[in-house]
C-alpha cells in the first residue's frame, strides 16, 4: 500500500489548506487548463478501456517478435517507465521516434529487427510533431517493403479522435486507430491507449494497471497525493528550488524520467517552477552524492522505495577477505533499503530535506497507484503555485522554431 512520509520539520498546514482548495479546482473543473482533466475526472474516458484494445495487443504479440512504438514525450515516457519496472529487460517492445539520431534508427533497423517479424504502434495527436513524424515515415516505408498489402495489418496509430494529420494519415492506409481523449493531454495519458496499448503488448496486464489507477482517484488514498503537493510547495516556498527523485531500483530509470516531463511540464512556466530531476542509486551516490551531501542547500529529495520481491541472497564466503560474512544469508533487497535509510539520513543531516514515498511490494497494483498519485499530486502543486498546470507553451516555441528553421 502506497505511503507517503514528509520532510520533518516543516510548518505546511497554510500549504496544506492551499491544497485542498486546489484539489476542488480539479474536482470542480474552476481552475486553469480545466479542459485537460479527463485523467483525474471519474466519469470521462479516461476510466474506461477502449474497445478492441488488449485484443489488438495480443494480436500484436502473437504475429511480432518485436513492436516498435512510436512517440515522444508524454507519447511514450509513460508506457516506457511501466514496462521497465513490471517486465523489465522485454525485448518485444522497443521505441523510436523520441530523438533525430540517424545512428539510433540505423542501429533499430539494422540490428533489432533485422530478420525478425515486426509491427508498428504510433503515438501522435497531430501526427506533425517532427520526431516520431519522420521516424514513422521510414518505419512505415520498410513495413510496406516487407509485408506489401498485409502491413496495415501491422500499423496501430493512437492519435486524435477528431481529426489531425495523423488520423489522416492512419485513415487512408487502413491503419487500426485508437484515441487519445480530447481533454487529456500527452504527459497525463499513460492510462488511456496510448499508454495502456504498448503496456499490454508488453505482457502487462493494463486492466489490472487501469483499476488500481482508476480506485485510487477515489479512494482516500487522494489525501496522500494532497500532502506530498503541500510539502512540496511549502519546500519551495522555503528557497528550496529543486526536487530530486532518489530511485533504487535500476530498472525504474524511465519513471525519473516520466516524472521529469510530468512535472517539469505541468510546472515550469510563467517564472515558477521546482526543477525535477532524477537520481539512480546507490550508482549515483558514488558520483552525485557528493554534490547531494556538501552542494549547494537549494534543493529536497524524494526517496521511491519499492521491494523488487527479489528472494536473491548474499552467499557466504570461506575467506571473507572482504568482511562481508556478517551479511551472508540476507537479501539483497534487504541490503539495498539500508542503503536508501543510510542515505536519506546523512543527506538529512547534510541540509536535505527528505521525504520517502513507499510503495510496498512492486506489482501492477502498486504501480498503477503510483502513477496516479504522481499525476493528481502533480495538478495540485501546479494550482498552488498559481500555474496552469495542463499546458506547455514553452515546448511549442521550439516546435515553431525547428519549422522556420527547417
């Protein structure tokens, strides 16, 4: 079950307050960016399964040895960070189109799906966003190449329900087409198709995902995501400028990032903002953890702890040369959250405030909640700090630019 534990030592209660009137804004649909709200509302789409949908994944599943997704940003990061913390290692779904390497795509063609059966799953409301665009167009020239008039049957495009280039785009090839709801944007959508479709080809079971998601939105649990908002603006309120999301798993490397873009996004705009960054340990702390315990005091951490399950112990050694014999029998897991406690208390002690967001054993349900959690606590903040948090005007400046300049 998910907890959250604040930074001690902090007067939040004014945060707090400040908290339940955002979460209104939400639930009344008053606040900025009101449009986009379908993930948190419990009667929009967001809360059903589209039809067709783990049919299709498993259709995908039983005719590809590999599915390539395609997307960038809030169109992939999401899936992504699912399918690395609940099947991690899989190799039956890999993605493209989130960069402009010609190397990448060489290597993904050349390498990964060379001589192997493959299908295509592209992510685009627009379908004019420049990097999954033109990956698309070379992946959809060498389906055609290999499968002739069978390779629509290979092509899924999650886009717009109504209208946009790539609804056109799918329309005219025969492409089967799942949407993305209006009123949801990108780096909220893990839980509509375009997160939920790449999760299921995967092996995940996104219906298991999608409850948990769903129940938590209404359930008490929503408390949790209120105090975590409150906490944080109250820490930044204090001139603490920077968030760190410490991660001790490696495979959970991608939920940093989709936490990244989830909230720097939603929040960096009008000249406010917590910087969101990502830190993977221990391998971190023998490189970052230095500037963590003795930089500059501008920043607070966020430590994920979640118990792999993992039943791998450390063996005992008959010269014990190291001196590790102390430890023989126990789990690494064991191991690996004295090292999340030894850390969050010295980084403590060296100025950091610390708060922990436990999760409990690792599985679908756990991770479905977690996502939530993040998305709700995330709209929250944005109102406190008087933002629109579902809006991103500084990603369409660079969009326009590459245009002129292309």
């Amino acid at each position: 079950m998910l907890k959250f534990i604040s930074a001690g030592g902090l007067d939040s209660g004014t945060y707090r307050e400040k908290a339940q009137s955002a979460y209104k804004l939400l639930q009344n649909g008053t606040g900025k960016g009101s449009d986009f709200t379908g993930w948190f509302s419990p009667g929009s789409k967001q809360n059903e399964i589209e039809s067709g949908l783990l049919d299709t994944a498993a259709e995908l599943r039983e005719n590809s040895d590999v599915t390539v997704v395609i997307g960038i940003g809030g169109s992939y990061l999401g899936a992504k960070a699912v399918i690395e913390m609940l099947a991690p290692g899989s190799e039956e779904v890999v993605f493209a189109g989130n960069n402009l390497s010609g190397s990448a795509l060489e290597r993904l063609l050349d390498k990964t799906l060379h001589g192997v059966d493959f299908s295509v799953i592209v992510i685009s409301k627009s379908g004019t966003t420049t990097e999954p665009a033109l990956a698309f167009r070379l992946l959809e020239r060498e389906l055609r190449y290999r499968y002739g008039t069978e390779a629509p049957k290979r092509i899924v495009a999650v886009t717009n329900p109504n209208g946009g280039a790539m609804r056109k785009i799918a329309e005219s090839g025969g492409y089967r087409i799942f949407t993305i709801p209006d009123n949801i944007g990108g780096r909220y959508s893990v839980l509509t198709s375009a997160g939920l479709l790449p999760i299921a080809v995967a092996g995940i079971d996104a219906a298991a995902l999608h409850n948990a998601a769903a129940e938590f939105a209404v359930s008490d649990k929503i408390s949790l995501s209120l105090e975590y908002a409150a906490v944080r603006q109250a820490l930044y309120a204090s001139g603490k400028k920077l968030e760190a999301l410490s991660l001790f798993e490696p495979n959970f490397q991608y939920l940093g990032e989709w936490f990244k873009q989830l909230f720097g996004e939603s929040e960096g705009k009008d000249g406010k903002g917590i910087f969101p960054v990502s830190l993977n340990l221990t391998a971190d702390l023998h490189s970052m953890g230095q500037y963590m315990q003795d930089g500059e005091r501008s920043m607070f951490e966020t430590f994920l702890w979640a118990d792999s399950g993992s039943w791998y112990r450390i063996p005992e050694s008959a010269d014990n040369f190291d001196g590790f014999n102390n430890l023989a029998g126990k789990r690494f897991d064991d191991i690996n959250r004295i090292a999340l406690d030894a850390t969050k208390q010295a980084h403590t002690e060296g100025g950091v405030p610390a708060n922990e967001i436990n999760i409990g054993e690792l599985n679908v349900v756990s991770v479905g909640e977690l996502l939530q959690f993040f998305m709700l606590s995330c709209g929250v903040s944005g109102y406190i700090s008087g933002v629109n948090p579902f809006d991103q005007p500084g990603v369409e400046a660079y969009k326009r630019n590459m245009k002129n300049l292309m």
